[in-house]
C-alpha cells in the first residue's frame, strides 16, 4: 500500500512540472529558476555565397613535358638532382659533342674551300673567262656547304638538352653512360607546378550561375587538405569544360593557384571551395538556434519577462532561412540583428516560458525511487 501511494505521488508531481512548463509564464526547475538554456545574438555579416557540398578536386600541372634527345649518342653528364626544382632554360643533359663538333669542322673547311672557289668563279665570269653555268654551278656547291654547316651548328647544340620552362623533375629514365637513341628514349619528365591547376567537377545545376557570375567578377577558389601546414590555397576559377558529362550529369573546372609556397603537388586531392558572389550584411545565426516545426521553421528569441523581472520569457518566431555557411544559418525574414536566439534548451521550450540563461546546460540527475518496505 505505502509503494502504491509513493508511486502515485511521483506521477503527480511530474505532472505537475509538465503542466507548469508549458503555460504562459511558468518555470521549470525548482523555486524560480526558468528552463536553463544557451544562447547567441543574430549578426548582420557579409556572407560568400559557396557550392555546397565542397566538391573534391584533383591537382595537375600547368604544363607537363617529357624530355627526348633530338640526336643520337651517348649521354655523357646530367647536371640535376632527381626530383630538384630547375629553372627555364637550366642545363639538364650533355650528350656526347665531339661526333658533331668533328662533323662541323670538316664542313666549315669544305665550305671555306668552296666559297674561295665561288670568289675565284666569280672573276672569271666577269672576265668572261668562264661559262654562267660553270659560275652557277659554283655557287651552288658553296651555298650547300653554307646549310649543310648551319645544321651541323643547330645538332651540335642539340647536345645541350635544357629546360623548356620552371618546374620539378622526375626520376631519370636514363643515366650518365647510356646510348640514347633519338627520338624514341625518354629522359624526364617536368611538370610546372607555379602556378598549377585544380581541377574540379560540380552539378550541372550550377553551370548558368557560375556562368553569369564569371561575366561579372572574377570566381575565387579555395583549397583545403589534411594535415595542411600553410594557410589554404587561393585561386581562381579559369575553365570552363564545353560539355557536360552525360554519365554524371557534371560539368569540368579547372582553378589556377600561384602555388608559390608548393602546397599543391600534382596528382594530389583537395577539397575546394568556389565562391560565387557575397551576400552583404545578411543576418546570421548558429545553425542550432533553427528549428523545424510542421509548417515552418522557427527560432526562440529571449524576451523580457514581464511578471518576473528576474527571469527571461522566449517567443516562437517564424523565420525564413537561407543559405548555411560555417554553422551558420542565414535568416531571411524573421528577425533583426542583435537580438539573443536559443542555441541549446529548445525541447523544454514553448512560447511564454521562463528561461534562465547559462554558460552550459548540465544533464537533469537522474531520480532514484526506493521502495517502501
């Protein structure tokens, strides 16, 4: 009989606080202490307009070029490191010169002796001595030797194999000692990684805004990656694909990054981030202080209470929301800025009830019953 009673009286007293909760005025808690909660002020900020979700993007080099000899011969010295930053017209690779530089001297003495001759021929026509076609033929050989000597300069400076723009080597393919045939041997490749591209697929959705948006301004990009040591990459979007691909229903952007610190490597993944425009002093508040109802979404703002001074009241006000951004939620209509809205506390919450305002929201203890003997 004594635990029938004391259970009756626990219902009766739980009750009576939700009873209490929910009307105009009322506290919850003990004594006069409203429903403890957390809260935030509504900001009027200036908001980027972003793609959401973050699209993944994949780094390639700006420009990329696999190194061949244009002549044949043995590779006789490499003049970098493996993997080394080198520099537009840096000195790579010296096949062998001495086949070429023996070439060009013989040409060079047959060319001097021919151009004697023409000179020769030459005074001899005038003095009518000798026939136009003997003349002809003369300058012929010597103009033939002049070309022959002009490409035997242009392969010996073929020898000197360099660097065609900035960038990062890779691993050699062939080393000091080897015969290189020409063209079929690769020697490295170089990639141009200042600046580099990231290249980037979103929904075909976004295609006319982005569109009408890069007629207007320049699009800003950013990337972020794990266990990144620098502050994100800025960019710009540069690329725009001319189709959309059927199978995703995506359409291709490259950005291009300056890159000057190198945080960007080829073939690396990233997380980008396209801005397309700026919302100016849009009014913002903690996404957790939205929440949905059956016909709207709304927010509790903290009110003054006027039958206890000492307490706070909430208000149910309807909102329209707009685009999220940082846990932030931007609110269209609704609310002002500078006005305190209910971070944490929501489901003990209706319109009217007395709040108190906390640093943090302990968890209720919980209530032990002990049965009667």
């Amino acid at each position: 009989m004594k635990k029938s009673i004391f259970i009756l009286m626990a219902l009766a007293v739980a009750a009576g606080m939700l009873t209490g909760g929910c009307s105009p005025g009322a506290t919850s808690g003990t004594g006069n202490a409203g429903v403890p909660i957390l809260v935030a002020s509504s900001v009027a900020t200036n908001v980027p307009v972003q793609i959401q979700p973050s699209p993944v993007g994949h780094v390639t080099p700006y420009s990329t070029v696999t190194v061949h000899s244009q002549i044949g011969g043995i590779l006789e010295q490499v003049h970098f490191q493996e993997g080394s930053e080198v520099k537009s017209n840096a000195l790579l690779f010296t096949i062998d010169p001495r086949p070429m530089q023996a070439t060009l001297a013989r040409d060079q003495a047959l060319l001097e002796n021919a151009t004697a001759q023409f000179n020769r021929d030459q005074k001899l026509l005038a003095a009518k001595i000798e026939s136009p076609d003997q003349f002809d033929a003369s300058q012929a050989g010597r103009d033939t030797l002049a070309a022959t000597v002009q490409s035997d300069e242009l392969n010996l400076s073929f020898t000197e194999i360099r660097a065609p723009f900035d960038g990062v080597t890779s691993g050699l393919q062939s080393y000091a000692g080897n015969v290189v045939k020409a063209p079929d041997d690769t020697l490295l490749t170089i990639n141009q990684i200042h600046p580099i591209y990231v290249a980037f697929a979103v929904p075909e959705q976004y295609l006319p805004e982005i569109q009408a948006e890069m007629r207007q301004h320049v699009l800003k990009v950013e990337t972020t990656f794990p266990n990144m040591q620098v502050p994100p990459p800025q960019g710009e979007l540069t690329f725009i694909n001319n189709s959309v691909d059927e199978a995703t229903g995506t359409i291709l952007l490259k950005a291009t990054f300056p890159n000057e610190s190198g945080a960007l490597w080829p073939g690396q993944f990233v997380n980008v981030t396209l801005t397309l425009s700026e919302l100016t002093n849009a009014i913002v508040v903690p996404s957790q202080a939205v929440q949905t109802g059956q016909t709207n979404q709304f927010v509790y703002v903290v009110k003054p209470n006027p039958t206890n001074a000492a307490l706070q009241m909430v208000e149910q006000r309807p909102v329209t929301t707009g685009i999220n951004y940082q846990d932030k939620t931007v609110i269209e209509t609704g609310l002002q800025a500078g006005e305190t809205v209910v971070t944490d506390g929501q489901l003990r919450l209706a319109p009217g009830v007395a709040v108190s305002v906390r640093s943090s929201i302990q968890p209720a203890a919980p209530v032990s019953v002990t049965n009667a003997p």
